[in-house]
C-alpha cells in the first residue's frame, strides 16, 4: 500500500513540474477574467452592487459576509401575498452552495421567480431556478415599485460580462470562487451555487 501511495505521490510531482493538468480540468484552458474600461455608469453600478461579501465567501482574516435583516427576507412574501394576481408556490431557503433565496410564483398562471441575495438587499427576476442556467427576465415595473427597501436588478445589467472592473470591490476569496465556477455573468455572481 505504501508502494502505491508513494508511486501517485510522485505521479502527481511529476506532473506539476511539467505543468501537466490531471483530471476533469485537463483539457481546459486556464480561465481569466477580462479587463475591459468601463463607463461612468457601470463604475456607479459597479459599487453599488458588487460590494464585498456578496458572494458570500470570505478568507480566515476576514470579517464575514454581511447577512439581511429577517425583515427584508419576510417583507418579499408581504409584497407578493398583497398582489391580487400573484401566487407563491413555494419558497427555498439558501442551502450551503446557494447564496440566495428563490420565490417561485406565478402571475396569470405565468411561472417565474424572484431571487434575493442572502447578504444584500438585491433581487432579480429569473425564468427558472436552475443556477447554472438562470435566464435573467425584467421584473414587471409596478411590481418593481413595491420593492422600494431593495435594488430591482434589471436583466441587461444581471446579464453584463464578468469583468475586473466590475469585481473590484470582491475579495481574493471571492475572485477565486469565480474563476473556478468560471462564472461569465454578474448574475451568476451576485445569486451563486458556489460550494
């Protein structure tokens, strides 16, 4: 048995200093982030957004991603429950890879789903609840008007291109998380199944 360790062991050395890539990944071209200027208005966003901690990871030396007061999280069923047209037909919990919340209801028999981020008040409408394939609708603007206390995040910007420039408030840990989930879109940053 010690023969066999010994013999992966060096297997594996082998291969890292000939900056060979063993496993899934080996076919794969190293994914970078691209740096692209961005516009006065996407640096507004930028900030506004994508702050620190949304991800919801964090490194050991580093204070915790902030967490939404439970009034927040309640108040998005308060503001369906009111609106005559809309059911809610089920409500998930973040589980330990998912950093948000997903409403799932339906308008008029028309299924869609609202997220919300577990560590700002940021919200956004999906067709599905599939993280690695959510498709980012625009949420119907007097719907929009009933969440004053967060941002409604429109689909063209949940859509934009991951680039440095928007990340630059992230952390290392952060930044990490994205380019191993290679995550393309703000949206699949801000409402994540990062594990």
């Amino acid at each position: 048995m010690k023969i066999f360790l010994i013999s992966i062991f060096i297997f594996f050395t082998s291969c890292k200093d000939l900056n060979i890539t063993v496993g899934a990944n080996s076919t794969k071209e190293k994914y970078v982030i691209p740096s692209i200027k961005l516009t006065e208005e996407e640096k507004v966003m930028a900030n506004k957004i994508l702050k620190k901690g949304i991800t919801g990871f964090y490194s050991r030396d580093e204070t915790p991603a902030p967490s939404l007061d439970k009034k927040l999280i309640d108040n998005i069923s308060t503001v369906l429950n009111s609106q005559k047209e809309i059911t809610i037909k089920n409500i998930t919990k973040p589980t330990l890879t998912t950093n948000y919340y997903v409403f799932e209801i339906s308008d008029k028999e028309i299924p869609y789903y609202i997220l919300l981020n577990t560590h700002y008040p940021l919200i956004a409408c999906s067709d599905n609840d599939n993280w690695m394939g959510l498709e980012f609708i625009n949420m119907d603007k007097n719907l929009a008007k009933k969440f004053s206390d967060y941002t409604v995040l429109e689909s063209d910007f949940l859509n934009s291109k991951v680039t440095l420039e928007f990340l630059a408030n992230l952390s290392e840990a952060e930044l990490s998380q994205i380019k191993y989930w290679e995550s393309e879109t703000l949206g699949e940053v801000i409402f994540n199944g990062y594990d």
